[in-house]
C-alpha cells in the first residue's frame, strides 16, 4: 500500500471521529444540562514521532500518519428556561449538584429533581441530592429554594443543596445521564461566590444546533473526500500491476 493511501486512510479515520463526537452532541440537543464534548487533534511536544504502541496521557494515537486525538468536554453555561415547576432548579454560574449514587458522590448540573417514597429530594434516577448535612427530606408543604440554595418547607429551612465548584473541571470524567465523577487531582471548593440557584427553571444543553449539524455536513464531506483518494490510489495501484504483467 501506497504512503498516499496510508495518509487518506488516516484522514478519513479522524473524520470518522470527530463525526461520532458531534453525533452525540447532536443527539443530546434536547438533554437538559448536557455539556458537549469537541474534538482535538494536536501534536504533543515529543521528540520522538509516536506509533501506535507510544502513549501519552490523555492523547490516543490513531496511527504515525494522523495526529494525536484526544477529546475534551465543553463546561460552558447552556441557556436557562422556566418550567414552573418548584423541584427544578438551575445553577446559574459554576458548581454542579452533588449527588450519592452506589460508586460514590458524583457531580451534575441536571436540576430536574424530584421527591422519593421517603420524602427524600433526588434525581430522576432516584440518587439523593445531597445538601450540606446530608441527604434532604422534604416535609408536606410549599417548597422554596433560594438563590444561594437554602431549602424552606412552609417557611421554614430544612437544608441547603451542596454545590461543588472545581477549579480545573477539565479533569472531571463523564459518568454518564449528565453525571461527573472527580478525577485524582482535581480540586473542589464549595458553593462558588458568583453561582446563585433559580428554582423554577431548568439548564438547557450548551449545543448551538446550527453549528453542529453545519460540523457535521463539512466532517462527512471531508470523510467522503479521503474515501476518493483512497479509491482512486487503488484504482492506480491496480493499473500499475496489470500493466506490468502485461510487460512481462
């Protein structure tokens, strides 16, 4: 195989790639506080040119003809909408719920929450909201959540939700429905001073859904770009071998 066709093949495995990543932006327009992820390709500061069998941490090595391919989550803020309903709650700012899920507290900005058998506040998939004594129980009443997260029944406070910020939350791993798991390193503080709550509305995903699907188009036309020169060099490779049976 020709060094042109490894290089086509390599592009169009990139593009590959980077189309997977923005299918699944795509597909999570409507998922309420997703954050998307994007793609990077660069070239690590080495001296030695990378193979498949060298690694370098947080970069995945397709092949010595593609660059470096790495994946990084955008944390940006997505737009706010009001729902009305008093359970939802948007952080407006930095921070994520903290949340108890059987692997250990994880971290989200999904406010869709909402009351268990027990009176307990969780999320949709039933993992308590933590405050910052524990898990909250809410009593029959009006429930009101203020600005720096305090929980009131009936006028009176029964906790205040934790809100965890990171300094770095690029090191943050997705865990999955909107969940956060907090890599070795990463540093937390609490309730940021710039963060409030606004409890009857909801965080949209942070996806501009005209840019993706254009990212989408220009990725597909640039995989089916490399799918011709691939096919153009084997049709020449072929040709060449033919014609020197031919000759012989």
């Amino acid at each position: 195989m020709s060094g042109g066709m490894y290089l086509a093949a390599a592009g169009a495995l990139v593009q590959q790639l980077r189309l997977e990543v923005l299918s699944n932006n795509v597909a999570n327009i409507n998922t309420i506080a997703y954050k998307g992820d994007r793609s990077v390709f660069q070239i690590p500061e080495e001296t030695e040119p990378q193979t498949f069998e060298t690694s370098i941490e947080g970069i995945q090595t397709l092949s010595p003809y593609a660059p470096p391919f790495s994946t990084v989550t955008d944390f940006s803020q997505g737009a706010i909408r009001q729902t009305g309903n008093p359970l939802d709650v948007a952080i407006n700012g930095d921070g994520f719920f903290s949340i108890q899920t059987p692997g250990g507290v994880q971290y989200t900005r999904q406010g869709s929450l909402t009351l268990d058998s027990e009176g307990v506040l969780v999320t949709p998939e039933g993992y308590p909201v933590l405050g910052d004594g524990g898990e909250i129980n809410l009593e029959a009443g009006t429930v009101e959540i203020d600005q720096q997260g305090s929980v009131y029944v009936d006028g009176d406070e029964v906790g205040r939700l934790q809100i965890t910020d990171f300094t770095n939350p690029e090191t943050l791993t997705k865990a999955g429905n909107g969940r956060f798991v907090e890599s070795e390193g990463t540093i937390s503080t609490e309730f940021p001073e710039n963060t409030t709550l606004s409890q009857g509305y909801l965080e949209t995903a942070n996806i501009n859904p005209v840019q993706a699907m254009t990212e989408m188009i220009e990725t597909s036309r640039a995989f089916e770009a490399y799918q011709k020169v691939i096919q153009s060099a084997d049709e020449a490779t072929s040709k060449s071998i033919n014609d020197v049976g031919k000759t012989i």
